[in-house]
C-alpha cells in the first residue's frame, strides 16, 4: 500500500498545481466580493497542502511492503468508471437523468441495494432535479436528446 499511497499523493499534487495554475488566470476578487478564481485557487492550495501531507507521511514509513490495492479499491475504481460516464453522457441524456442513473448506480455498486429500490431512487432523483432547479429556480440544465 506504500506505493499506491505514494502514487496518489503525487497525482494528487498535480491536480492541486494545476487547479492552482488554472485558477490564477481568474480574477480573485470582483466588485461585489470574491471573484470567479476565488474558490479554485482555495481548493488547489488545500489539494496541494493535503497531498504534501500524505507523500510525507508515506516516506517516513519504514514498512514498504503490503498490497498494492486494498479490497475496497475494486468499488472505488467502479465509482470513478460511473463518474467518468456519467460525464460522458450528460449530453446524451441531459443533467436530471444522468444524475438519476448515477445516483441508482452508485446505489448498487456501494450499498448493495434491491434493484428496485435504487430505480425508484433514481426516478425521485430524476423527478426532483428537473422541477427544484429546471422549474422552480430556473436554473437551465443540460436537457440532452430526451429534453429533461
């Protein structure tokens, strides 16, 4: 687990740089308050702050044998294939429904829940994003082919 923690940490840095490089060309502050580069520079400082802890605390330890992956990774690697397709298809299926699929998805690869269950939270899912944020806040969402 030595060196998967090293490896995260180190990917981990890179995102916080870059998050902090990107944030940098927004302005910090604007006439009412902070700016759009306000949060993002906050959050890749925090990232880079976290992840230097993390590489530390991996090198100053004298056992560097172990698994590489523990048993729990397999559910992560899932979660982040759902996240990554759900991005993937937010313009095939729009916002609510994509939410909706990953939210059931997500449902079943963690939390082992009846089929059922996670489609009806799903169809709630759907249902309660499109009237709270398409409807009441209007909020325009990524509506996609079927226009939810």
């Amino acid at each position: 687990m030595w060196l998967g923690n090293l490896i995260a940490g180190i990917v981990v840095l890179a995102l916080g740089g870059a998050v902090i490089f990107f944030s940098s060309q927004l302005s910090y502050s604007s006439e009412f308050g902070p700016g759009p580069g306000f949060l993002p520079l906050w959050l890749g400082i925090a990232l880079v702050g976290c992840s230097i802890g993390v590489i530390l605390k991996t090198l100053k330890k004298t056992d560097r044998t172990g698994l590489f992956f523990k048993p729990g990774t397999r559910i992560g690697v899932k979660m982040l294939a759902l996240i990554a397709g759900t991005f993937l298809l937010f313009p095939l299926l729009g916002f609510s429904i994509g939410l909706a699929l990953f939210t059931a998805a997500s449902m079943k690869t963690i939390g082992k829940h009846a089929l059922i269950v996670c489609g009806l939270t799903g169809i709630v899912t759907a249902i309660g994003i499109h009237f709270l944020f398409g409807r009441w806040l209007d909020i325009p969402l990524p509506t996609g082919l079927i226009g939810w």
